[in-house]
C-alpha cells in the first residue's frame, strides 16, 4: 500500500489528534510509512487560529514515536507551509534552521482570505474565486518554491457554492500549465490528496485530469497523502491513489527522507 505523507496532529492548531493516535492508526491500515505535516502557515488571516508550532517539541514527539512504534512502521518528520508571496524569506529561514524530512508547499488563501470560509465566495461566482486561486498560486510558487511537493493544487474546488459543478481543469489550464511546467523545471512533486475523495468531492486534489497532465509535462515525482486530521481518515483512499496513478501514467510514487525523494514502484 502506498504511504501517507500528509497527516496531522494536535500540533497543528485545526486537529486535536494525539500523535500516538494516528501512528496506531496507521499500523492498523497496514501502512508502510507515514510522515507527519503540521501547519506552519505564518500571517494566517484568522485570529484565533495561530498556524504555528514549538518545533522542538514536535522533533521530539516524533523522535518517541520512532523509538517506541519504528519496528513496525518508518515515521517521518515533515510540515505543511501555508504560502504567500511575502514568506519566502521566513520560510528558508525557517527550513535553513531545522532539518525536516519533507515540505509540503500549500495555498490556502485566496486574496488573503481561506476559501474555508463562505464568506470568501460571496458576491463572487465560484468561477472568479477559482481563477483567483489559481493566480495567486502561481505568484506563490514563482516567488517561493523551497518546497517538496505542492500539496492539494487545487483545494478552492472544495469550497465552492457550487464545488465541482463546471469546474474542469481546461478552463484554468493557461494558469495552471504555467504552475506544473514551473513543479517539472524545479523537480518539485506533485501532490494526490485523497482528502477530496473523502469529502465527497468526486476525485482527489487535484483532479486526475491535472496529475495527467503534469505527467504529460516531464513530471514524474508524486506524492499521495489523506490530509488526515483525526485518526479515522488515516491512509484513507490510498488504495484509490495507486490506481489513480496508474491511469494517469505513473509507474512510481514518491516519499522523502532528509528532503530527498525515494521512489516506489506501484504494484
């Protein structure tokens, strides 16, 4: 079974799950690594939630989770980094000071606003706000891409008045094109976040259709994670995710180690 690298726990400020919880989870779903990815997403728009996390405490829990659960499971240390294109700087710092395994590059924000949000929809069709998206992830990844893969590329789907409903990536594909060709020139993967599975959403983030071309492009780095918040959705959909892949053209899907990829053949 593939492995879950993107997961979270009580260290970031939108979960309350123990890490101990999730490894067990995860052992119990058979799988064969995982890698935590708390939210570090600095200037985050809404007050009460703090996106940041004391990270010698996290090494060190990780570091337990390792001695206590490393025989039947690899643990990897990772984090999830909300972009903006005001970061770069803190971000390498950040990243220059402490040596994670892997480093998820995620939009969250629309304009300065989460899409999570209704609000950020109103007076705006569904349409406008995905276009916006999609720009100000291009201005994000142009201006700061020190980062593994780039996590749930098109995440706003799930939020939309009307989600998935005439949302199809050829009506983006201008902007979106310039992202993957921007991911392929900098050997940067490309995340399948089976969170879209699990809400209902139809496909994953991104859609298959964008994993194809991405693919089409040169691409060849993957990385599949459940964006699990709560041990339930641990590992959810990964069996998906292999077939999803295949049909898209990939033979291999990737995990990192000291920010460098290794490569696992799909069955």
């Amino acid at each position: 079974m593939i492995g879950d690298i993107h997961l979270h726990s009580s260290f970031s400020a939108d979960s309350e799950a123990r890490m101990e919880d999730v490894v067990r989870a995860a052992i119990d779903a058979g799988l064969p690594l995982i890698c935590f990815t708390d939210h570090i997403d600095l200037d985050y728009p809404v007050e009460d939630l703090v996106f940041e996390f004391d990270i010698p405490d996290y090494f060190a829990e990780i570091g337990r989770m390792q001695e206590l659960y490393g025989e039947r499971i690899r643990i990897f240390s990772g984090v999830e980094l909300g972009m903006q294109p005001h970061l770069g700087d803190r971000y390498r710092a950040l990243l220059k000071e402490h040596a994670f395994d892997f480093v998820i590059g995620s939009q969250h924000l629309v304009n300065g606003q989460d899409p999570y949000y209704p609000e950020t929809f109103e007076g705006k069709t569904d349409q406008e706000v995905y276009r916006a998206y999609f720009e100000n992830l291009l201005e994000d990844v142009r201006a700061f891409h020190d980062f593994d893969t780039l996590g749930h590329l098109d995440y706003v789907v799930r939020y939309g008045k009307r989600r998935a409903r005439g949302y199809s990536y050829r009506a983006y594909a201008d902007v979106i094109d310039e992202i993957l060709k921007l991911l392929v020139r900098w050997n940067i993967a490309l995340e399948l976040n089976t969170a879209g599975l699990r809400k209902r959403l139809g496909f994953p983030n991104p859609h298959p259709d964008i994993l194809r071309r991405y693919r089409e492009l040169g691409g060849t780095l993957v990385t599949c994670g459940a964006d699990a918040h709560q041990p339930s959705a641990v590992g959810y959909g990964m069996k998906e995710a292999e077939e999803i892949l295949k049909s898209c053209g990939f033979t291999h899907y990737v995990y990192f180690s000291r920010r460098k990829p290794y490569f696992v053949r799909l069955t």
